[in-house]
C-alpha cells in the first residue's frame, strides 16, 4: 500500500482539530503522516497543538504567514507532501479506523480513479450526505445522491461515481499535481468542487466509497449562526466567496444554455432569496456580502 500525506486545514479550532488528527492516527492499515496547515489563527489553536504532538514523529505543523483561506491552505499542504497518495480532510471530521485503507485500495486497485471520497455521516443527524455529488447547471445547486438519508436504511455499498467529494477525499499525488492543485482564486467554497471537476475533465475517474466512513462533525461561529450556515453564509468573508464563487464555477463549467439562463434568472432569484435571508436574521451585513460577491462574479475576469 503506499504512502499517505495526510493534508488537515485548519483555523481557530483547537479542539476539534486535536479530535480529527487523534482519529488519523488511531487509524488501521495504513502508513502515512499528517500535515496541519494552519490558516494564521487568531486563538490558541498552534499552542495546543504543539503541545499535544510534541511526541508524535509523523505528525508537522505548517503555518501560513497571513489568512489564505481553504484553497491555498491545502495547496501548502500539498507541497510538501512526501505520500504517493494525498488525503485532504477537512478538520470537523472524526474518521473510522479503516477508512485511510480503504480509500487507498481504491486507488490501489485501479489506476484510472484519480479521486476517492468518503461516506460522510453528519454526525448530528446520523444522515448521509453524498455518494455522488455534482451540479445541476440549470439551477446552479448541487446534486448529492442520497444526501439526507439515514445511513441505516440505505446501507452503501462499493464504489458510486461522483463529479468531487466534499469533506474527505483522497487523489493521487500526481493527478493533483497535473491538474494544478486547488484554485487559490476561490478561497473557500466551491474549490472542492472545481478540483474535482478539473479531475474528471483531466480523465480521470472520481468515485465515492460507501465503505470508507468519516463522522462529519460541523461547526458553527456563533450561537444566532444556525440557520445561515445551512445555506453556508453565517460569516461575511464567507457569504462573499459564496456568491462570488458560484458565478465563477458556472463560467467555467456550465454549458452556455444553463449559463445563459442563470444569468437572465437564477442569479437574480438567489440574490433576493439569500439577502432576505439575511436581513430576516438581523445580519445586514451578510445581505451586503452576498450582494458584493454576486457583482464580483458577474463582473470579475477571473473564474
């Protein structure tokens, strides 16, 4: 089996972060070593963390000189990854003993996968939340088979064909490289998407592997946060990226009928839905990051 690079971003959430790499290394079948990439965080995340790993041999801690966001975060990971194979996992995961090995038997077994993802389990609902996702390019939204089901009455199993993974997912080293790693432009939200995307159009196949379990955790800034961060705009910085980054993600993938459409209608509808949304919650200025984030995408040459 070869060797795995660990790649875990992080920011402001030593608790967390300390219960991610404990499950890593509790892990079974697998050699490997674990890359923190801390993303500049303004709390006590790098102390309590060099305190716990002082012993741990396979275990660095690399920190960004300022706040990069997720998309370059992993890429510092990636560059200094020594493993053949590349796990990005995000730092709200607690993973099951099995799940490195099973990922890399996947790609083991068959040199045409270029990406395998996990069976992401919310842990607050005992539901799934993909095993396939992708974008419905009329609409603009993702598409996740059988998110939302309890993994009890579904009961996955092999491999199912996905677009990317979210979350947790593991590539091999040379198919990221290839494909130039993670959009840095994107910053958080729809990088995940894109890398994969970018993944299927290099040739490669993407699956998702119903027997590799992770218990995605969540997380939450604030405790008024709920109800925005289900539609993933509970902070300012994120809600513009969202925005932003959706229109950046059709110009680039979607066919120029769906294009055509979201911007004569979608765009528009969604702009209204999420600053109501926000101004429903007494968040105006999510409402304004939403509405500057929308004309960054339109009007903006990159993406």
């Amino acid at each position: 089996m070869a060797f795995i690079s660990v790649v875990i971003p992080t920011f402001n959430r030593a608790e967390m972060l300390c219960a991610c790499v404990d499950s890593v290394l509790a892990g079974e079948g697998a050699d490997l070593e674990v890359i923190v990439v801390d993303d500049a965080s303004t709390d006590n995340t790098p102390e309590v963390f060099t305190a716990r790993y002082a012993g741990e041999p396979r275990v660095r801690l690399l920190r960004n000189a300022g706040n990069v966001l997720a998309a370059q975060t992993r890429n510092n990971g990636l560059a200094v990854a020594r493993g053949e194979y590349v796990m990005f996992l995000d730092n709200d995961n607690v993973v099951a003993r099995d799940m490195m090995a099973r990922l890399a038997a996947v790609l083991d077994a068959d040199e045409k996968i270029g990406l395998v993802g996990a069976l992401s389990v919310q842990k607050r609902t005992g539901t799934i939340w993909t095993l396939g996702a992708g974008y419905d390019f009329w609409t603009s939204r993702p598409v996740n088979a059988r998110e939302g089901e309890r993994l009890e009455a579904v009961n996955p199993v092999g491999l199912h064909a996905t677009m990317y993974a979210p979350n947790a997912f593991m590539v091999r080293r040379r198919v990221a490289e290839a494909v130039g790693g993670f959009d840095a432009r994107y910053g958080i939200m729809y990088e995940e998407a894109d890398f994969g995307y970018r993944v299927n159009a290099a040739g490669f196949r993407a699956v998702i592997c119903a027997e590799a379990r992770t218990e995605h955790l969540g997380f939450v800034a604030r405790e008024d946060a709920p109800p925005l961060r289900h539609l993933g705009i509970e902070s300012p910085l994120r809600t513009h990226c969202f925005a932003r980054n959706r229109t950046w993600f059709m110009r680039r993938w979607a066919p120029w009928r769906c294009l055509a459409g979201y911007y004569l209608f979608f765009i528009h509808l969604f702009t209204l839905y999420y600053c109501y949304k926000a101004l429903r919650h007494g968040r105006p200025e999510i409402a304004r990051a939403y509405f500057t984030g929308m004309l960054a995408g339109v009007f903006s040459r990159q993406g």
